[in-house]
C-alpha cells in the first residue's frame, strides 16, 4: 500500500485530508496480513472527509495517471467485496487501449468527458444465469476449490440457494431477474472502489449513462466478451480531478431514517 504523506485541503468543507498517514498505513498493513491482529484505527473524520472528498467527477486531468500499486489497491477492495452466498458475481475489464474506450464512448452520454480523461477505466460485468443458476458448474466449483467446502456442505449449501432463488427471492423468473440480483451485487464492489480510491486521494465516477443493448454489442464484437454468460452492470472511471467537483447536496439525515426502537 502506498504511503501518501502530505494532506489535501479541502476549503469548501473546511477539512484537512490527512490520506494514509504512515501510522494509518501501518495499522492497515497489519491488519491486512496479520489475521490475529483485527484492529483497525481510522478515525471518524478520516473517514468522513474521504466520503466528502470523493464526488462524481465530471473530468479528469488527461495528464495524471494513478501510480500502479495503487490502482491494484483499488481492484483489491473490489475482489475483497462481499457477495451474496460468496458466490463472486462479478468481472472487471479495464480498458486503457484508446480505441477501445472511443468505442464505449460512442453509446455512453454518461461518460463523454470522463471516458477519455480517465487515468483507468472499469468495465464492471455481472455474471448471468449461466454462471449463477443454484446448480451451476461455475457454483460448485467456487465452492469446492475456492471456499474449500467439504462436499456434504457444498450439497446443503446447494439446497438452501436453490430455496433462496426459487422461492425467498424468485430470482428464477427470468434471465433478467437473475442477472440483475446478480448485478445490483456488482455496486457493492464498486462503491467499495470509489470509496478506497478516495481514501488515496484518487477521483472516480460510476456511469450508468448508456445504452446497454449497444454497449454489449461492442463488448462481444470488439472485446470479445459472450453475452450470454455476462451482461454489463456499470461503469467506473477513476483518475484525477481537472477542476472542483460541485458542492455535495444530501437530504438531512432525518428525511431518509427511521430508528425502530420499540
Ligand atoms: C449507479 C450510478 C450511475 C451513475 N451514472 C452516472 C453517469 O453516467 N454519468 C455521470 O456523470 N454521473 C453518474 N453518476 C453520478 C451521480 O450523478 C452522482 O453520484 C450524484 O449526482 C451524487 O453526486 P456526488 O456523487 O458528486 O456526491 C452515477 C451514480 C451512480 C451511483
């Protein structure tokens, strides 16, 4: 991890971004590698000022690009995502080749500005019912080789996600509902991007501003990816701000929770 010394002073909300001071980026350190050790010191503000930091950024500076090690830091905090069951439902490309993204660029109204400016750009697909179905290869094996299950398990795991996709959730009525229980799972990951790039001190922007019929035809015919296995969920550019974002505007806390107390 990146030892980013210096702060980012942030004049509209009066708050200095202190990004991974080396005592933060120690502390991470150890609980990263170190299983027994599970305590993680980040402050409140820290965290705060890197949710202010981070906005929809509109353009980014064509001449800055994020360092490596960094961006493997970013696609970390999206494999290390949690996912229904575990089962994983997602792929990233990043497209760096230029005509690559002037193709994206073409059916994305969302992202005219950020796709060709963007240091890095994620594709982020889901995984369709082909993959995702309870009694998938795709689903046995994540369960034998990679969450190393015994086989009596596997079969009961089987058995309740079969339950959980027939009748819990009815995920089974359409190829559509199945890819976008698949996908909404997708925007965990990339909520957990923006926010670790933000704490390096990265922009980013999600885009969902195109036309997904088109945008998967450009991604079968000039990425070769099958669309009958994945589909596409969003977008992600990350890289850094030409200019100042807007001002964020939220809704009160009030407006948007309920404490259920009694
Ligand atoms: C799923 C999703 C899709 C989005 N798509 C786009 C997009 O295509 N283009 C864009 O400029 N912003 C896009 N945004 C950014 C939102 O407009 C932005 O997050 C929102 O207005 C709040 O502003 P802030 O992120 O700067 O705080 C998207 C955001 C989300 C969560």
């Amino acid at each position: 991890m990146a030892a980013r010394r210096g702060a980012i002073l942030s004049e509209k909300f009066g708050a200095v971004l202190a990004f991974a001071c080396p005592g933060i980026t120690e502390t991470i350190t150890r609980a990263v590698h170190n299983e027994k050790e599970t305590v993680m010191s980040i402050s409140s503000e820290d965290i705060l000022n890197a949710f202010y930091f981070r906005h929809a950024c509109k353009e980014f500076d064509p001449d800055k690009k994020i360092a490596d090690e960094d961006f493997q830091t970013i696609l970390e905090t999206g494999r290390l995502s949690p996912s229904s069951f575990g089962f994983e439902p997602w792929f990233f490309l990043i497209v760096q080749n230029r005509r690559l993204r002037e193709r994206l660029k073409q059916f994305t109204w969302g992202g005219k500005k950020q796709i060709p400016t963007a240091s890095h750009l994620l594709v982020i697909l889901a995984r369709k019912g082909y993959f995702m179905r309870y009694d998938s290869e795709y689903i046995t094996s994540l369960m034998r080789n990679i969450q190393k299950l015994p086989d009596d398990v596997i079969g009961k795991k089987i058995d309740v996600y079969k339950k959980f996709q027939e009748s819990d959730f009815k995920l089974l009525e359409s190829e559509r509902t199945l890819f976008d229980w698949a996908s909404k799972q997708t925007y965990i990951a990339l909520g957990n991007m923006m926010t670790s790039a933000a704490m390096l001190g990265i922009d980013s922007c999600p885009i969902e501003g195109f036309e997904r019929d088109k945008i998967e035809q450009v991604l079968a015919e000039d990425f070769a990816i099958d669309t009958e296995l994945f589909g596409i969920s969003c977008m992600a550019a990350f890289g850094f701000r030409i200019k100042e974002g807007r001002e964020k505007t939220r809704q009160p806390i009030e407006n948007i929770t309920r404490w259920c107390n009694h």
